[in-house]
C-alpha cells in the first residue's frame, strides 16, 4: 500500500499541542501521535512517528489526512465509525460514506490480530482529543489483548 511505503505526515514536528504514545506489544507497533490543537475544538494538524507495521503505519497517514482542519466532534465520529469498520460492527450509514480511503482498510476485520494494528493510531487520537479538552499536553495508549 502506497501509505505503508510513503506514510504522510511522518516525524516528530519538535513542538505539538498534545503528544500521545501508542503500543501494541502483540505486533511490536510504537508510534506516537502529534496533536495540534487550534483553539481547542478543531484539528490543526495531526503528524505521527514511530515503529510499527505497514497496516498500521497505512492507518496513521491516512489518519492524519482525514481529520487535519475537522472539529474535534466531527473527528470523534469518523474515528468511531472507522474503528466500527474494522471490527466489523455495524457503522452508521452516514458516517461510512466519509471515509474515502480508510475502506481500503476494511479488509483487515478478517484478521483479529491485525485489527488492532489499524485502530492504534486512532485510539492514540482519541486520547489526544480526551486531553486536549481538559488542557492537559501528554497521553499514553496500551493495546492489550
Ligand atoms: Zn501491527
């Protein structure tokens, strides 16, 4: 996948709104995710950096470009509704039809093991989202089975 190959978005930008770091020690994946927040409701930017493998680099860059300049709630909906995606639960109709190129992620609900692979980047944005409304500049995320 062209985004596991040139992921978007990638590296440390040296200064972010809100950093969060991510693991998920059954694949090995450890990014951390960069948040800029503008005016505390609405996604300046999103960047992300780190080790991880190619499903959940792919997730991380497209990531970054569908929820850069979206209001916090709007990208509360879409992770939602990605991660209901991938699990294979039922997603709101509306919701899917945003999602664009996150569909080519749809396959991995055939392999449980990989869908944590594809919702780690956005359980990192979740909590980025959590913190950024109550002020605070640092998260941490721990996929366990
Ligand atoms: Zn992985």
């Amino acid at each position: 996948m062209d985004h596991a190959r040139k992921p978007r978005n990638f590296g440390d930008p040296g200064h972010a709104g809100v950093t969060v770091r991510a693991e998920n020690p059954m694949c090995g994946d450890d990014i951390t995710v960069y948040l800029d927040a503008d005016g505390g409701e609405k996604v300046g930017g999103v960047r992300f950096s780190g080790n991880a493998c190619s499903i959940c680099v792919a997730s991380a860059s497209l990531m970054t470009l569908k929820t850069g300049g979206k209001a916090f709630d709007e990208v509360d909906r879409l992770s939602k509704a990605f991660q209901s995606m991938v699990t294979g639960a039922d997603a709101a109709g509306e919701d899917v039809a945003d999602m664009g190129d996150l569909r080519a992620l749809e396959g991995v609900r055939q392999f449980p093991m990989r869908v944590k692979c594809a919702t780690l980047p956005w359980h990192a944005l979740d909590d980025a989202l959590a913190a950024a409304r109550k002020g605070e500049t640092e998260g941490h995320v721990r996929v366990d089975t």
